[in-house]
C-alpha cells in the first residue's frame, strides 16, 4: 500500500499533483483542482482519456469548439487528442478531481 496526503503533493497553478508513476506505481495520474473565479487551463490535449469529476462550483468548457457550462455532480470524459479548456464561472471556485489515464502527465498547451 502506498499513502500520500494531498498537502504532501506537488502544487502548480490551480492543482495539487498526483504523478501515479511517483505514487505507488499506478497508470493513473490526477489533478487534484481547485480554480478560482475566471482561472483555469488554456486549450490543450492528451495523448490519453482524461475523466474531470465536478465536486463543486461551475465551470464553461470548450471541447473541440463546442462550449458548454457544468457544475457540481458533473462527469466529463475527454477523449485522447480533444482539444479542450476550461474556466471557473462564478463566484466560488471549481473543485474538480481529473483522472489522466497515464502513470504521468502528458500535455500539449496549444495557446
């Protein structure tokens, strides 16, 4: 068994970092986000499928030119090679738990 809290993660942006290759072994990384009113990730994609659980506050996605709002209760699944990006709407911040299918993070910033 391998324990980690999320303090003890590497924090970047608007996310603490769970690198599954550097936690236990696993093939799965997550992104552990907390983005403030009018912040969040800029257009970008995965060589993988990624799996964005909405645990609180809203959001406006763009997934391949398709803009959508989503809140608290949501899944997205993002499927390898999308292009996609996503920003907190509102007045409190968009807490999400994003499940990247690799043992480590692997991202194309577009913008």
């Amino acid at each position: 068994m391998h324990h980690v809290r999320q303090e003890g993660l590497p924090f970047k942006g608007s996310s603490h970092q769970f690198v599954g290759a550097d936690n236990g072994d696993v093939s799965v990384s997550v992104y552990l986000l907390s983005a403030v009113p009018g912040k969040g990730p800029g257009p970008h994609r995965h060589p993988y499928d990624e799996i964005q659980f909405v645990r609180s506050g809203r959001g406006r996605w763009n997934v391949n030119g398709k803009e959508f709002e989503g809140g608290a209760g949501d899944i997205f699944v993002v499927k390898a090679g999308e292009v996609h990006s996503f920003t907190c709407i509102g007045d409190e911040p968009l807490v999400q738990v994003d499940v990247h299918v690799s043992p480590r993070f692997i991202q194309e910033d577009l913008a």
